[in-house]
C-alpha cells in the first residue's frame, strides 16, 4: 500500500519561507502526508466492512501529477473506463 512520506526537513524550510504570511497554510503542508495516509487508512477501512465501493486502479498508475504526454494520459482513461465497465455488475449488487 502506498504511503506519502513525512515532509523532509527542506520542504518545511521552504513552506516557512515563501508562506510566513500564512502560518495555518504551513502548518496544513507540514502535515498533509499524514492526512492523506489516515484518509487512505479510512477508506480502506469502509470498503473492508462494505460500507463504500471504491473504484481504484488495479495497475500501478504511471503518470506524473502533471503529466504532458497526452497518450498516457488518454492510455489511463481508457484503463480506467475498462476497469469500470469490469466493475460495474459488482456496483449494481452494492447498490442493491
């Protein structure tokens, strides 16, 4: 399972500088890993007990966040489009 890593001591150094004027942005920056792993943690929880459906990529996905090379990216919609129309019978009986 895929988990952020702690904001290295740099990082903070630059959140600090080129945001002093918003402490509480610094301090959500800082501590955003955490959240987004505790996130992770949750929803896996709910979909362990059945109480969401989750649609998740079954492949690791390799795109950057800002990725140019549209065919990867248009590669990953169709992935992703594929996957649901997999899902979508296990969907209809969640539902129901």
């Amino acid at each position: 399972m895929y988990q952020k890593k702690p904001v290295s001591k740099q990082v903070k150094k630059l959140y600090a500088h080129h945001f002093k004027e918003y402490p509480k942005l610094v301090e959500k920056l800082y501590t955003m890993p955490e959240r987004y792993n505790q996130i992770k943690k949750d929803i896996e929880e709910l979909e362990e007990k059945q109480k969401i459906f989750v649609f998740r990529p079954e492949k690791e996905v390799h795109v950057k966040r800002l990725e140019k090379d549209t065919q990867k990216l248009k590669d990953l919609y169709e992935e992703g489009k594929a996957e649901t129309l997999q899902k979508w019978e296990d969907l209809k009986k969640y539902l129901a």
